[in-house]
C-alpha cells in the first residue's frame, strides 16, 4: 500500500499544475488590456519626472561607479616588468574587485537619497541587471580559461553565455518591473513565458552543431517551466547539464592545477556538484531536508537515506581517488632500489584499503537507509570464524608473507637460500613464492615454511679466492702482479660498474704439502663476482706465466731401485689415494 503521505504530495501536485494551466487560459484573452494599462503606468511615472531626468539620473550612478571600478583598476595594475607572471586567479580578483567598487559607486550611491518608490525600483532593476550581466562576463572569462579548448571555441562560448545572462536579466527586470506595477500574475507569467523563449533560441542555437538531442531536450525543459512542472522543471535541467559540467570540472581542474592536485580538486568539485543537484531537486520538489530528518515515516526516511548514502559514497570515492593516486605516485617515483619492493607492498596496501573502503560505504549506506547492520557484523563475525579455523595454514602463510615483506627480506629477481631451497625469486604468489634454481628447475614454497632466509643479492658480495704456488715463488713479485690485474679490471668498461673494491692479494693462507695457498678477494655487486672472477684466474693464469711463477702441483721423485722405488711406490700409491679423495 503506497504512504499516504506520498499519495496527498502526489495529489497535490497534480491540483496545482490544473490549476496553474487554467489560470493562464483565463489571463491570456485579458493580456492585451493588462498591457495597456501598465504602459499608461509607465507613461505617466516617466511624464511626472521626464524621461531625461531618468536617463540623467541612471547615467550618473553608472558614471559614478566607473570612476571608482577605474581608480581601483589604475591601484591595481601590474607592473610593466611583471605583468607576464601574473596568474588567471590574480586576474579574476582584479576583474571582481573592480566591479564591487562599481557597485558600491553606483548602487550604494543611489540609495543614500530618497526616491520615489517607483523611480528607486526601476532605477535599481536596470543596475542590478547592469551588474549581473557584467559579473556573468567576469565569471566566465575566467571559467573558459581553466578549459582546455582553444580560442575559437572560448569565444563562441563566451559570446553565448553573456547573451544568455544578458537576456534572463532583461526578462528578470521586466519581470519585476511588471509585478510591482501591479500586473496580474497569469498575465505576468505568460510575459515571462514568451521572454523565455528567447533563452531557448539562445540555447538550442548553442548547442545545435554540438548536440541536436540536447537542443530538442531543452525545448522539453522550456515546457516543463511552462506548464508550472517546478519539480519536472529542475529534474529535467539537472539531468540535461549535470553530465557535461561533471566532465568540465575535472576537465578544468586538471587543465588548470594539472597532476594529483588537478585530479583532487576536479573529484571534490564533482562530489559538490552532486551534492547541490541532490539538494537542488529535494527543494524543487518541495521536500525539506530538516523535515525529512525529522520525520518517520517510509519514504521521508527512505529519502533521507539516499541522500546520506550519495554523501558517503562521494566522500569514500574522493578518499579512494586521494590514496589510490597517492600510491601510483609512489610507484612512479621509487628508484631501482626500492622498486620491487614497492610493487610488491603498494599493490597490496592498495587492494586492501579499496576492500575495506567498499565494506564501510555498504554498511554505512546501509545504516542510513535504516537497516540495522548489527546483525550482519555478527553473521559475518561468525562466518569469519568458521573460515579461520578451516584456513589456519592459509593465514599463517599470509601473515607470513606480509612479515616478509615487512621487513623487505626478499624481493623478485634476487638469488635467497632457505633451508634446502635456493634459487632466483620469479614470483611472489597469494600464499607461496617461486625460486628459480640455476639449473632450472622452479620450487614452489609457502610463505610458513621458508624459515630463516639468505639473501645472496643485496647491496655487496666479498668473492674470496685462493690458488697454489710453488715454494721458490718471490712473493712480493706475485702481489704486484695480483694487484696490477685487479686494477686492469677495475679499468675494464665491462667489469668497472660492478667492481666495488678491486681484486688485490691478502697474503699467505697457509703452507700446504707442496703449494703455498695465496688468498684473494675483491668486492663487487650482487651476482657479478662469478664473471669477474673467472677472468681474473684467466689473467692470472698468463701473467704468472709470463713472470716465471709457477702453480704447486704433487711431485714424485724417483731415486733409484730398492727402498728408493718401494718409497716411490708408497708415493705413488698414496698421490693416487688423495686423487681418489
């Protein structure tokens, strides 16, 4: 069964609109003698002070504004040397404050003498509508500017919009003109009417080449007004312009702030948008936003929950708009260093924060549409429960994941050891990560089972090396020879980025059964030590050649026959058991 409430407004509505529509029918055969009358009005007001005394009076109100908007004009321009830097906003105050002090000169003026009811009405009617056309010349100048569009096209539609504001103040003035020389108001309405017309030319000649549909939709508009439609009216001109000014203001915005800050302002310039056409249509239907908050029934309630629920969603997405292009800025901007690990965490952040923005709007929507959610967060208290307790190695694996990446143990392309497992990262997975062993085989982990990590590929690696020489070799000849090599290969363009520290000689490791073990090292990024270090054995390997060094190598030496061969026997046997070994 409908709300009685709703029924009466309905019922309502329909009364009016007949008899808005049957009190035009009865005013239009009279409308000749209305018009008559008022002229006869207006004939014997302009006799009683003249006609030149009127026009003598408005011209000096308005020459007297121009000297005040001049003066403050001549305070405020830019210096010759500055003028290139200075910004539309400096500009759009400058044009602004110019026009208060032509009001304050010409209407604050006026008004500090006393006039005639009349005179002092239609006198303030031509400067309120002076004024107003000359402040809808400013506003748009500076709109157009934030638009991306070119010069053609900004004075098309500028041209466009100063006629439109000039024609609805003309018919705004002939209006008010009318009503207070006492004519009737159906009459009066049909005057307003045919002047209307003269809007929907302006319009549908604008709008025509664009976009034919929208020129027919604003003759259905201009009908709505007509018949008396208010609600119709603005619900029809709100759907006819909100689209196109949503895409103007983050189009200007953009244009105009450019980067996150154009993105920003143009997403809470629509959210406002949005908001006023709410408001806008709640008043033109004649719904009171502070009765519907008090009210109880259905559909007041219902209402009223709509509009809070469009506030939330408006606010969440601006939330959503603000982190989500504050994280692909991150993203943008991270260097080398941090760059895996950021495309690994943001994303992540990223997801979870849209999950929980979704979850509040829905619940939150649904609080104030009057549906008691206490329920639901217990319902899904308990599902979450059950879910837990079933998906217990799924969450350690999760919770693992994040301390991992927490504390930036791994990230993809570098070579970790865990346990039994080692191998280059190719992935990072929901729940497991991959490693790419050096022979190719892939193993697939969980998170819960990787343990204590080694991470062969952060930062520096210290490749240490050691090679066997004879005991004759001059030692200190051998370290200058090692030396000169590493300094050859810091030099070398193929190896000189990722040598830190080059190659040089320690020392004496130990004395062995038949070498002495020389040791080595050099410092080098992550995973380029093994390239390195097999052309420094190349190097080394000619350059003691060259020196005269000799490699240790086992020796046997055969004195003759009897013990001397069963010695060289027992040699033999025990050179042949450590190559065994």
């Amino acid at each position: 069964m409908a709300d009685p409430s709703a029924a009466q407004y309905l019922e309502g509505r329909v009364d009016a609109l007949r008899e808005h529509l049957a009190s035009l029918a009865a005013a239009a055969p009279a409308l000749p003698q209305e018009l008559a009358r008022v002229s006869d009005d207006i004939a014997r007001e302009v006799g009683a002070r003249g006609t030149g005394t009127l026009l003598l009076l408005i011209a000096g109100f308005v020459g007297l504004g121009y000297i005040l908007e001049t003066a403050l004009r001549y305070a405020t321009a830019p210096q010759a040397a500055g003028a290139a830097r200075w910004k539309r906003w400096k500009v759009f105050l400058r044009e602004a404050g110019a026009l208060a002090a032509f009001t304050l000169g010409s209407a604050a003026a006026f008004l500090a003498f006393e006039w005639p009811p009349r005179t002092r009405g239609a006198v303030m009617a031509v400067l309120t509508a002076f004024i107003c056309v000359r402040a809808a010349i400013i506003v748009s100048r500076a709109v157009l500017r934030t638009l991306p569009m070119d010069e053609h096209a900004g004075r098309f539609w500028h041209a466009r919009v100063v006629l439109f504001a000039a024609w609805l103040a003309l018919g705004w003035m002939i209006a008010e003109r009318l009503r207070a020389l006492g004519m009737s108001e159906p009459a009066r309405l049909l005057i307003v009417y045919a002047l209307g017309l003269g809007l929907l030319a302006i319009g549908m000649e604008a709008l025509w080449r664009r976009s034919p549909a929208a020129a027919l939709a604003l003759v259905l508009v201009w009908a709505l007004w007509v018949i008396g439609a208010r609600g119709f009216f603005w619900l029809a001109l709100v759907a006819l312009a909100l689209p196109p000014l949503l895409r103007l203001a983050q189009a200007g915005t953009d244009h105009t702030l450019g980067g996150l800050g154009g993105v920003i302002a143009g997403r809470a310039l629509r959210a406002l948008l949005i908001v006023g056409a709410a408001l806008l249509l709640a008043a033109a239907f004649g719904l009171d936003v502070d009765t519907l908050a008090g009210s109880e029934s259905f559909w007041p309630r219902l209402l009223r929950g709509a509009l809070n629920a469009l506030v939330i969603v408006l606010v969440a997405d601006l939330i959503w708009l603000v982190c989500a292009s504050l994280i692909d800025r991150k993203l943008a901007s991270a260097d080398d260093a941090n760059r895996a690990r950021l495309q690994t965490l943001l994303p992540i952040l990223r997801a979870t924060l849209g999950a929980t923005l979704v979850v509040m709007v829905v619940l939150m929507s649904l609080s104030a549409l009057g549906v008691q959610v206490g329920p639901l967060l217990a319902s899904a208290g308990v599902v979450g429960i059950a879910i837990g307790f079933g998906a217990q190695q799924l969450v350690r694996d999760l919770f693992a994941k994040f301390s991992y990446l927490l504390d930036d143990a791994f990230r993809v392309g570098e070579y970790i050891e865990s346990g039994n497992y080692k191998g280059t990262v190719e992935r990072l997975g929901g729940r497991s990560v991959q490693l790419r062993h050096h022979r190719g085989p892939i193993f697939t982990i969980p998170y819960g089972q990787l343990g204590a990590i080694k991470n062969s590929s952060r930062d520096w690696v210290i490749d240490k090396m050691t090679i066997g020489v004879a005991y004759d070799t001059d030692l200190d000849k051998a370290k200058k020879i090692i030396k000169k090599i590493g300094q050859e290969l810091a030099e070398n363009e193929e190896f000189a980025p990722q040598i830190l520290e080059p190659l040089k000689m320690q020392g004496v490791e130990q004395f062995g059964d038949y070498a002495i073990q020389l040791r080595m090292k050099m410092k080098t990024r992550p995973n380029q030590q093994f390239t390195i270090r097999r052309r420094a054995y190349a190097m080394i390997k000619k350059a003691f050649a060259e020196n005269g060094i000799r490699f240790a190598q086992p020796t046997v030496q055969v004195a003759g026959g009897g013990e001397a061969s069963a010695a060289a026997a027992v040699a033999r046997q025990a050179l042949e058991m450590k190559k065994v070994s």
